[in-house]
C-alpha cells in the first residue's frame, strides 16, 4: 500500500493506492491518521480513487480514524470512491456516518471551512510520500 499525504491548509489528504489484501496492510493508514492528530490536524480527507475495494480490515480504520478526528472536534472524510466502495459503505451504513462522495477539492473547502475557527499547526502546501511494502 502507499499513502501520499497532501497538506493543503490545516487539512491533509491522504491518497490510499495499492493492493490491501489483510489487517497488516492498513494499520500504516491508521498510524498516519494517528500522527496528524497527534501534531493538531484534525481535519483528514482519504481518498479512495485509486482502491478497487476495501474490506473489513479497511473499514476498521476509517472507523477508527473517524472517532480518532471526531475525539478532537474534527472530521474524517472520504472522496473517490467507485461504485464497489460506495455498496460496501451502504450496506455497512457508513455512508450515514462518513462525508462521502464528490470530489477532493470539495471535501478540503468543506473541511477548510469548518476549521476556520481552530487554530493549526500548518499553513502551507506539502506533500510527503509513505510507501509500505506488502
């Protein structure tokens, strides 16, 4: 699996891409929500548009991530889904917890918008690359 990490403002979007076959491969996606939260950013978009699908073992880490952001008063949101991903999310019913759907743009003006008022820990645009091996 590979995480690139893409801050823009106080909100960092994590593009997940690779093949996640068991438990191990995501536990570096939940680490990585873990240590933006630890240095204050709360507001996390992932996107999916590279995913074929995701499994139990990825569900349970966007659960987690999502009380992990929502425990600090932020938000954990998820873009670029296809059509396997968006069933899986209906049938689990998480597409009535998560922000799903439209577009990364859109999601970080959401995000942005609400974390206005929260002061954070960068103001810049980065991009950082995590690559696990499988």
């Amino acid at each position: 699996m590979k995480i690139r990490e893409t801050m823009i403002g106080d909100v960092a979007i994590l593009s997940v891409s690779g093949q996640i076959t068991s438990g191990p491969d995501v536990a570096p996606l939940k680490v990585q929500i873990q240590s933006l939260v630890k240095v204050g950013v709360t507001e996390v978009v992932v996107d999916l548009a590279e995913m074929e699908w995701i499994g139990s073992a990825m569900i349970g880490v966007l659960v987690s991530g999502f009380v992990t952001t929502r425990a600090v008063g932020g938000e954990l949101r998820l873009v670029g889904g296809n059509k396997k991903i968006a069933e899986v999310l209906r049938v689990t019913k998480l597409n009535t917890v998560f922000h799903t759907g439209g577009k990364t743009e859109e999601a970080v003006k959401n995000a942005m918008s609400l974390s206005v008022t929260k002061p954070g820990p960068f103001d810049r645009h980065s991009d950082r690359v995590l690559k696990v091996a499988v």
